[in-house]
C-alpha cells in the first residue's frame, strides 16, 4: 500500500518572511507595473499562500506604498550618484537629462505613471508619490540653485524652473511609453529647453545623446 508523505513546511523567521514578500512584491512591480502587485500575484511570486501575505501584510495599500517608494528610492539614489559625479551645475543637468532620457527606465515610468493614478485611491500610496515627488523637487532645485550661486544659469525662480523641469522630461518619458518611441532622441531639445529655463547660455548644458 502507497503513502503519500506530506511535504515539510518551513518556517522563516518573522523579519525573514516579511522581507521575502516585500521583495516578490517589487519584482510583480518591475515586471508587470504597480497595479499588478495583488494578493495572490504576490503569494504565487514568494511560493507562499495568499493567508500567509496578508498575515505579514494586511494592508495592500501599505504593501503597494512601500514596493514605490522601495523603486523611486533606489532610482533617485542611482540618479544621485551620477549628478555627483559631474563636474559642475550646467554638467549635473545635462547627465541628469541624459540618465532620464536614456530609455532604459521604462519599468520605472510605469511605475511612476501607475503611482499617479492608483494614488487617487489610496491614502498610503498618495502620501509616498508626494514624498518621492518632493526628494526630486529638490535634487533638481538644488541643481538649479548652485547655477545661480555659480554665476552659470540667471533664473530667480529655481525650485518653479525644478519643477517645469521635472515635468518636461516625465511627460516625455511618459508619451515616449505609450507611443513605443525612443525618448534619447528628445535629450538635446530638452537640454536647449532647459537652457532657456534656468537663464543659461545656449549649448552650455551639454548632452550624450
């Protein structure tokens, strides 16, 4: 007479698990976007039940909150680091344009243009696109303003420049998505366009694309 023995079932320490669906969670948002980070999406992603999500996350809300605000972050950090790098204000704004626009993001502007809109219907999810939108307000804005300390860019109004700024190059993004268009051939029109904003000379913002 068969048996059938019945297969282990492991346990993982609380902190373990609760990061083990975090992560599941942000490869259902890099893959599929933001919308789709369900329940089960996230239960069939970690091998998991749906019962054992919800235990570590009741709220999917939060869940979808913490997984943007996880993507924005690590973005805006990336983006940090090669702004740095850059030798001085007029350069910072053109590797900014450059990184943006180099079409490699594409899974990020999903995620930001689904942010926009699922926001509307979570508390949780609106307060972490403010937050993100803010830490970009003022990495460009500061950009911006050491121009003007600098003598390079003439504008009185950096952080409304920052923020023309960040809406130029995310409407592109998001209108180069929908169209399947290739967003590197708009970086040099937006790095004039920028010129123009920020009171620099033309051609001082330079691009690689």
């Amino acid at each position: 007479m068969s048996s059938t023995v019945p297969r282990p079932r492991t346990r993982k320490p609380p902190a373990e698990r609760a990061a083990e669906i975090v992560a599941a969670a942000t490869a259902v948002a890099r893959e599929q976007g933001l919308s789709a980070v369900t329940l089960r999406a996230v239960a069939q992603r970690a091998g998991i039940t749906s019962g054992l999500v919800a235990h570590y996350q009741p709220s999917m809300d939060d869940l979808v909150a913490r997984v943007y605000t996880d993507l924005v972050e690590e973005e805006v950090r990336d983006v940090e680091r090669v702004v740095a790098s850059a030798a001085d204000p007029a350069h910072r704004l053109g590797a900014l344009i450059d990184t943006l626009m180099d079409g490699a993001r594409e899974e990020l502007t999903v995620v930001w243009v689904e942010g926009w809109a699922m926001a509307r219907r979570s508390d949780a999810l609106a307060d972490a696109v403010r937050a993100q939108m803010q830490r970009w307000q003022s990495l460009v804005e500061d950009i911006v303003a050491e121009g003007c300390r600098t003598g390079a860019f003439s504008t009185a109004e950096p952080g409304e420049v920052a923020w023309e700024l960040i809406g130029m190059i995310d409407g592109l993004n998001a209108q180069s998505l929908a169209r399947g268009t290739d967003t590197t051939r708009f970086a040099r029109r937006t790095a004039r366009a920028a010129e123009a904003l920020v009171g620099a000379r033309p051609g001082t913002i330079p691009v690689v694309a």
